[in-house]
C-alpha cells in the first residue's frame, strides 16, 4: 500500500491546492440538522446529535466536510474533511465513460477528540466516480486507500453517496445517505465493517406552500456491522432528524 508520507503529501495537496483559487464558488450548499434516537451499541443508550455539513465547487474539483456533535459518555466532536480534483475540470475536456460524468482524485481525514488517551485519526487517499443523472441529485461511489493511525496496515474503504428526490402525491421527499464498507486490514481486529445511515426526509417547506428544499422532517437508520471491528458487535438504531438548508 502508499507509505504514510507520500499519503500525507498527497492530502497536503489536495486541502492546499483550493487556497490558491481565487475564483469564487461554483456552488455552495450547507445543512445543520438535529438528530435524536437510541439503541447505540458502546455508547450512550440514546443521544442527541448535531451535524454540520458543507459542500462547495470551484474551478477544479468540489471540498466537502461534515462535523457531529454528541455526548457519548462525555462531549464528542467527529469530522470527515475530504477534497476532490476533477479530471473534467482540469483537462477543459469531456472524460465521461458510459454511467460515469466524471473521475475526481480524492483526498480525505477523519478525526475525533477520543478516546482521550489516543484520538482516533485515519487518512484517505483514492479516486472518485461522478455517477449522477436526472434521477439523483448527487450519486458518487469513492474507492479509497484507508489508513488508521493506530493500525499498523492499510486497508481499502468503498463509499457509495446519494440524494434521490421524489414526490408522492403533493408531498416532496429525498431519500439520501452513504455506506462506507471496509475491509479487514482498517482495523486491529481484522474484520470487516460496514455503516450505512440512508435518511428519508419530508419536505416540510414545500408542504406548507413556504419554499422548497429548504427545511425538512425525517428519519435517520444507522446499521453498523461489526462496530469498531468487533465481531457481530452490530448496531441498529433508528433516529428522528431535523435538517435545515442555508
């Protein structure tokens, strides 16, 4: 697998590189959302959480970070920063190939203030395949290099992304989440893992003829397996969520 340092150049790159745009944002879209729910495994039996996220594009590629902030036996802070570099972009050219827009090197770090002792912080480093139509209002698939600074291997971490609106009726709905699938070499005890969090969102905004896409209602389902790399150590919990758009 890339040794450390040239993962650690790479991501220099990758967060560096959008500093130096001076062009202002193609897009920008952010969210802060409140969640409430329980039966987590290792933690609290129910928690509220808020999360913050943020995503832009500029002149090559798109940025992306989200914070959650909780109390998990003590306050919590857990962010996921990641950068992407077009290939559209950079080369001024069409690279489309069939179901695949577009290819994006992609960048990312995780981090956490826990445990205490030794918080935890894992590095990302791979490519990312821009699969959206006219159905999705983003679906992205991201097949990354994965490493875990208190793991002494490197692993590989798959995480399909989607948004998917809908109607019913009057009513607007999107229907979005992730799943990041790991294999065993990302943790210490060699099994893999996979959290999938799918959201169904009630467009709340639109329903009370006040403005679309802009304020929501809904459900959360988070699914663990094998949490931390535990063996059958599995987590299923369902929490209720509000999200606003700015």
């Amino acid at each position: 697998m890339l040794p450390k340092k040239l993962i650690l150049f790479l991501l220099t790159m990758f967060f560096s590189i959008s500093s130096w745009a001076l062009e202002p944002f193609d897009w920008t879209s952010s969210n802060i959302q409140y969640l409430y729910g329980g039966d987590f495994i290792f933690a609290e039996q129910e928690r509220s959480t808020v999360t913050i996220e943020h995503a832009h594009g500029w002149k090559y590629g798109t940025n992306f970070f989200f914070v959650d902030m909780y109390n998990n036996n003590g306050f919590e802070v857990y962010a996921e920063v990641y950068s992407y570099l077009s290939l559209n972009k950079i080369s001024g050219a069409d690279l489309s190939l069939g179901p695949i827009k577009d290819f994006s090197l992609a960048g990312g770090i995780n981090i956490s203030n826990r445990p205490e002792e030794n918080r935890f912080q894992a590095y990302l480093v791979g490519i990312s395949l821009d699969l959206a139509n006219e159905y999705f209002d983003y679906l992205q698939l991201d097949v990354m290099a994965y490493k875990d600074d208190g793991v002494n291997s490197w692993g590989v971490q798959v995480t399909p992304v989607w948004s998917f609106p809908f109607d019913l009726g009057p009513t607007k709905f999107k229907f979005r989440g992730f799943v990041d699938i790991k294999d065993g070499n990302t943790n210490t005890l060699g099994n893999v893992t996979m959290l999938a969090q799918p959201q169904l969102l009630l467009d709340v905004g639109d329903l009370v003829s006040w403005k679309s896409d802009v304020f929501y209602i809904g459900t959360e389902y988070s699914f663990w397996l094998n949490k931390f790399g535990v063996e059958d150590a599995n987590e299923s919990a369902w929490q209720g969520m509000i999200i606003g758009f700015f």
